[in-house]
C-alpha cells in the first residue's frame, strides 16, 4: 500500500462520504435543537442542510474536477428546495411525484441524445495505426460486435469499456478500464483501426487518440482506499 497523505485521501473518491455524513449529523443536530428551542431559524438551516445533502448523495469526488460541474450540483440543490417547498405545503407524495417526473425527462433528453448523435466521422493516422470512427445510435438494427485479424479491427456499436476489454485481451495487458473511464456515458461507436504494423503495441496509440478527443479520462486512483 503506497504511502498518501491526509489531502490526497480526503480529496479521494470517498470525498463526498464525508460531506454527505457531515449534513446528516448537522441536519439531526438542528432538528433536535428545533424541538427543545422551537426556532424558526434552525428550521431554515434544516431546509438547506437537506437539500445539500440531497445534492451530495447524487454525486461522487470526481464529479468535481472541473469549474461547470457546479452548475448540474446547483441544479440539484435546487431541486431539492423546491421538492422540500412541495412536501410542506402540499405532502411527500407530491413531492415523490416531482422527482419521478423529473427523472423521466432526464432520461428522455439522455435517450435522445444517444440514439441521434453527432454522426461525423473522425480518424486519426500515424506510423503504427489508422483509425476511423463515429458515433453510433443507441438502438440500430444493424451488426454490433468486434472482429479482429491481423491487418485490422472492426467495432460496431460497441462502447469505449467494450474496445478496451478487447484491446486487453488481445494485448493481455493490465485492465485498462481500471484506469480509464468513458466520458459520453453509454455512448456506442463504430471503429475502423488499421494496423500498419502488428508487431508493436497498438494500444497506446489508441488510447492516446481517445483521451484527445476527449472520449476518454483518466480515474482517481483510490484503490489503497
């Protein structure tokens, strides 16, 4: 077990964990104070101490790597008022109603936006492989699968964690989706990879193409955690 210090393993995947523990036992700590005080202030700050924990518990560490990532938290955050505004003056049910409601919608837009993608095909080329490929829809009636020879890869309608399972078979390398993850989350693709040359390793190449475009991102490293 590699040696961390305490801002690496608070920062680590579990980040959240301690958020999340930390409103609970503060929202449990202003809701006792609201029985034995009756404070109309101590019932504001239980509002929004729920409504945190609401945003945390939808959430995990890495969510946090860029500057936009406040705006889907903020969204959620205010989501969790309105759900609250809803179960005082109208009842839980009507809030559950809401929540239900707004997750079809969200996954409405999220099959909408996989099953009509950006159609563009990219490549890339260099001296060990050429690669071509696009997005595929969600739900297509043609082949899905990956065949493989010694001059060439075919992938269609494949996800990334699906190419890298078989890139590491084929290379019997380490589990690269260990280390990587996909960034257009259930996204498929299809994939033309030529290779120029199969004596050398025509992952890395691979890889390299993916994380340019931006298909792929590295992990956190938590697993001595």
């Amino acid at each position: 077990m590699g040696k961390h210090n305490f801002a690496t393993h608070f920062c680590s995947i579990n980040f959240t964990h301690y958020l999340s523990i930390t409103s609970l036992i503060l929202l449990y700590g202003f809701l006792v104070l609201n029985i034995f005080f009756k404070n109309e202030n101590f019932e504001n700050i239980q509002i929004i101490l729920s409504s945190v924990l609401f945003s945390f518990i939808h959430f995990k560490a890495s969510d946090f790597n860029q500057l936009f990532s406040i705006y889907p938290i903020m969204i959620i955050f205010s989501l969790g008022l309105i759900a609250i505004w809803i179960t005082l003056n109208f009842g839980l049910l009507k809030a559950i109603y809401l929540h239900a409601i707004w997750n079809l919608c969200i996954m409405f837009l999220v099959f909408i936006a996989l099953q009509y993608p950006d159609l563009n095909k990219k490549q890339f080329e260099n001296e060990i492989v050429k690669i071509e490929f696009e997005r595929s829809p969600l739900i297509n009636n043609g082949e899905n699968g990956i065949s493989y020879s010694r001059s060439k890869i075919i992938a269609k309608s494949v996800t990334l964690h699906n190419l890298l399972d078989f890139l590491n078979q084929v290379e019997k390398e380490k589990n690269s989706n260990q280390e990587y993850y996909q960034t257009e989350v259930f996204m498929k693709y299809n994939f033309q990879i030529y290779l120029k040359d199969s004596t050398k390793n025509f992952s890395q190449p691979i890889f390299k193409f993916l994380q340019k475009e931006k298909l792929l991102k590295i992990k956190y490293n938590n697993s001595n955690y």
